[in-house]
C-alpha cells in the first residue's frame, strides 16, 4: 500500500502525480464552494490558473450559460460574478451554468495534477462521498495521493485535518502500518485529535482571516460534514459530479 499526502502543491513534481489517483482539498473555500456549486445545479466548474485566462475563457463561451467566480486575498475578484463563497453558490443563481473559477490556492492545486489518472475534489461537505471512492482507489491500486492546496505554499492545518478526516473514512479507522508518508500520518493524528469540524477550521490560518473579513458563516457551513453528498470529478478540464 502507499498513500501520500502533501501538504501543497508546491515542490510536487508532475512524476509524483504521474498514473495515480488523486484528492484535491482546499477547505477554505475553494473545493467546498465547488461542492456547492454542483450540488446546487451548475453544469461544471473549470478552474483556470489566473484572472486573464478566465476572462479570456470567458470571451469563448455563450456569456449567459457562464458565471466568472473568484477571490484574489479571500475577496472577489474585480468584475467577476462571484467570489469563493459557498454560500453565493445558490440554485437560483449558479443551475445550468458553468462556473469558471479562479481562487488563490485552490486552483493552482487542482492544475498541478495534469499526469493523474482520476482527479477528485473532497471537502468537508463531501468527506463521506469521498472516503468511499478513496476506499475504492485503494482497494483497486494499493495507491492513493491526497493534495492539500495549503495556503501560499505553507502548511494549512484546515486542509490537513480534512486530509485526515478522508484518509480515516478510507482506511475505515484502521491504523496503517507501512506504506504511509509522513505528512499522512501527521494528518490522521490531527483527525483524531479534534472531535468536531468547527474547531480546526476556524483555528486555522485561513479561517482566522475568513472570519476578520466577515465570512464566519462560510467557515461553518465548510464544517458541515457531508452537506453535499456528492464526489466531484476533475476531467478534461471540468469539474462535474461522478455519476454513481
């Protein structure tokens, strides 16, 4: 068995992503605003790496099928639709669309998976759905990468707990033996050590800074385990959801 986890994207090399299955988490906010998005009626998300590239992407498409999404310091981006909130990702504003997102950490993580072989997007609000899959990955190929976005290229305890909480749902509480990087043993002591969602999220970095800029609820609902039951899936550069 081998299961990975590292903490961002950075120093990840495309070779160490190469052939495997991977889990890509940024807590706060960007994969459970994706979550939201789908579970609330939108056609896809497609993450883009800078604001250029998605109003270039945007100029391509129907404007009205599409929504411009993003954040730049947690805030929304200058002309865009939407920032990175879940919470702006209603059924009245985002069904039938697709969303073309940009967001500081998050995207960046999803685009440093080009060589993989599945890609999927997990969060709190999908950590069930996506334990289950992982559970499958692992009994399929004995391999497993998760990929926390972090924060700037640092640690993020928020998207390391979540990394915990998914490697406990796929390992169904089993304690591995071999096999397991150090970051992911490090993510599941953190996954038992806190009881609740809420706790970590808003101790975290990115939490302290969502809350002192008047997003607490979007650090709550992000602990909502499993409010979107749903796996989404990163495939030819869209986000859609698997279907079961």
């Amino acid at each position: 068995m081998r299961i990975d986890v590292a903490f961002t994207p950075a120093g990840l090399s495309r070779m160490e992503v190469a052939g495997r299955t991977v889990f890509v988490i940024d807590v706060l906010r960007a994969t459970t605003t994706m979550c939201a998005a789908l579970a609330n009626g939108a056609r896809a998300c497609v993450p883009v790496g800078t604001i250029e590239e998605a109003m270039r992407l945007a100029t391509t498409l129907e404007r009205r099928e599409i929504l411009l999404a993003g954040e730049r310091g947690s805030l929304r981006i200058d002309g865009f639709d939407l920032g990175n909130s879940p919470l702006e990702m209603t059924e009245q504003v985002v069904r039938g669309k697709t969303v073309i997102m940009t967001t500081t950490n998050g995207t960046e993580a999803l685009l440093a998976t080009g060589l993989a072989t599945g890609v999927y997007i997990a969060a709190g609000v999908n950590v069930s759905a996506a334990a289950t899959r992982a559970r499958e990955v692992l009994a399929e190929t004995d391999d497993l990468l998760v990929l926390c976005a972090g924060r700037e290229g640092e640690f993020g305890l928020d998207d390391a707990f979540t990394a915990g909480r998914l490697l406990l749902g796929a390992l169904e509480g089993r304690r591995p033996t071999h096999g397991v990087n150090d970051a992911a043993l490090v993510c599941l002591d953190l996954a038992r050590r806190y009881s609740t969602w809420l706790r970590p999220l808003m101790a975290a970095r990115a939490g302290r800074e969502l809350v002192r800029l008047g997003f607490r609820d979007d650090v709550v609902l992000a602990a909502t385990q499993d409010r979107y039951p749903l796996l989404p899936q990163f495939s030819d550069r869209r986000i859609t959801v698997r279907a079961a």
